[in-house]
C-alpha cells in the first residue's frame, strides 16, 4: 500500500511517500480502507522527536481517519461497508489501509463527508475535552480562543455555542483570518495586535470565563488578565514555541484558574472516555447543530507541505490529507 512515513528526524520535509506492506492485523481489530486523514500539531512534532510521546521509527504520519469498514471482529457495533472515522493513535493514518481497535471508531454520520470526517476527532473531541471536562463550561459563559484560524480554534468556534457558550471571541493575527473565524462561528472577532483591550471593551470590562489557549508564548499573561472574577485559562498547546511561566499572585488576586488541558493523556489514562464524549458529539453533528468542518485537503502525495502547513502556521482550519 501507499503510505506517507517518516524515517528520519527531520521534520515536515523528511515525510516520503513510499509503498509499505499493509499493516497486521490486531486481535479484535477493525481493519479500514482509508479516504482521508487528519493532520495535527503533534504531527509537526513527532517528526522532530520532540513529542512526549514518540513513535518508534519509521512510522506512518497521522492519527485520525475517516474511510470504510473493510473488516470487523464479531459483535463490534461496527460492519464491513460502513463509513467510519476513527484514531489510530501516534500515526498509521496517511496511508492505504489503517487497523485501529473498535472503540476508537466511529459511524460517519451521512450528512458529513469523508474530507470533513477525518478532521473531526482530533480537533473536536480535544475541544469537547477542554469546555466540558477541564473548562466546566457552563450555559450563557463566554469563550475566547486564540489561534482562532487555526486547526483547535476552527474546533473551539464550530462548537463552543453548542455545548452551552453564549459568546464566542476568536483571536486572530490577520484579516484573512478573522473572515475564517467569523465563517467558523464567532460572535466577535479580534486582532492579536491589541486584543486585551478590545476584549475589555467587548466585555464592558468584565472580562472572559473561558480563554482556551493552543498558543502559549507572549499572550499568556494578557490572558489571564482578560478572565473575569471565577475564569479558566485553558493550557492546550504552545503552537508559538515558547512555554509560558505564571506568577501565582495573579490567580490568587483575581480567583482565576489555569488548567492543563491534554486530551489524549486523558483518553489514554481514561479507557472508554472517547466512547462517551462521541455519544453528545456524534448526535450534534449528525444533526448539524456542529456544523462539519471545511478542511484544507492536500493529496497523499503532498502529505510532507500539509504538516508543514502546521509548522509554519500558514494552514486555517483543520488539514486532511486526501487517499482516495
């Protein structure tokens, strides 16, 4: 089969198209004919070794899928023919044919394609993750996101309102990317350049309950002031490069929280918790009340520009790399 691998170190450039043996299948496995599949950040990372979980060299990239049953164990709440999405945890995804254990797969609700399914799961289920779990979202809040353009922050404003936000305020680095934002959801819309105080005065100095944060760098401090009396401050990433520090005095002046916030250590240490969070999700979307996602797609063949989309944060909205 065509698969995009990694066997050097050497970031989004070294992703080669080769052709390898399908994979082996797993006791009560699902095998799956792959469409599409999702790129994330972790992707750029593992790349260069840099993640905190690293797959054992070469490895295939990605970690998401959306295709087609071709073969299920008994009893699995799964068939062969049916369209799927599905993790196939650190890679294994941009390629021909994906094995991933029954309770990370998922039916493909008949409204969403294959392009848009296989940018779901990552993206969505961290951001259901991070508002329901770590954030306690509650009905009427409002919910700012960096990065808004970006992968997470498409997920944060596609479904934020859905799960109860009353506001939804994107952050955003050009006007390119504020239409993005504003295409995605968003109530309000602001540029990095000077977006404390626009948040201020959108919030009548209020503030913020909820800022969910895949960028870290130099706008963490401004996120905590930007949080209302009781707000969280998500830690979901640090797309920007640079690990924040927080003075604690700040918390504890302001009775604000910052929270780590990391989906898959959590659905790794949590058997079946991906099961319950597609049971609120999965209906949401089949219903359109979290309308799909509109991915950037690349063919297999561009897989390596795809996650170095991610690296040089030109890529808006969710990346998927198309298979067939």
């Amino acid at each position: 089969m065509r698969a995009a691998q990694v066997s050097k170190l050497e970031g989004p450039e070294a992703v080669e198209i080769v052709d390898i043996p399908e994979p082996a299948a797993i006791p009560g496995g699902v095998v799956i004919d792959v469409h599409a599949a999702g790129i994330a950040f972790p992707d750029v990372l593992m790349s260069r070794g840099l993640y905190q979980m690293k797959p054992q060299l070469p490895f295939v990239v990605g970690g998401e899928v959306a295709g087609v049953v071709r073969e299920a164990p008994e009893g699995a709440h799964v068939r062969p023919g049916d369209r799927v999405l599905a993790l196939t945890m650190l890679g294994g995804a941009t390629a021909e044919v994906a094995v991933t254990l029954p309770d990370l797969v998922f039916k493909l609700p008949d409204n969403i394609s294959m392009a848009a399914g296989a940018g779901i799961l990552f993206n969505d289920l961290t951001v259901h993750f991070c508002l329901r779990n770590r954030g306690r979202l509650a009905e009427g809040e409002t919910v700012l996101v960096h990065g808004a353009a970006g992968g997470i922050g498409t997920s944060t404003l596609r479904m934020a309102r859905a799960l109860g936000a009353g506001r939804v305020i994107a952050v955003v680095s050009t006007e390119e990317k504020a239409e993005v934002a504003k295409a995605n959801g968003a109530t309000d819309v602001v540029l990095t350049d000077g977006w404390l105080a626009a948040v201020k005065e959108l919030t009548g100095g209020r503030g913020v309950d909820i800022v969910l944060d895949p960028v870290g760098g130099d706008r963490f401090t401004d996120s905590i002031r930007s949080l209302a009396q009781g707000g969280r401050l998500l830690v979901v990433g640090f797309t920007a490069g640079e690990i924040p520090t927080v003075k604690v005095n700040r918390l504890l002046l302001k009775n604000v929280e910052v929270i780590g916030a990391a989906w898959g250590e959590w659905f790794m240490s949590n058997p079946g918790y991906v099961v319950e969070q597609w049971a609120e999700v999965g209906p949401l979307l089949a219903s359109g009340a979290i309308p799909a996602p509109e991915p950037v797609t690349y063919p297999l063949e561009k897989t390596a520009e795809a996650v170095a989309s991610l690296e040089n944060r030109t890529a808006t909205g969710k990346v998927v790399v198309t298979v067939r």
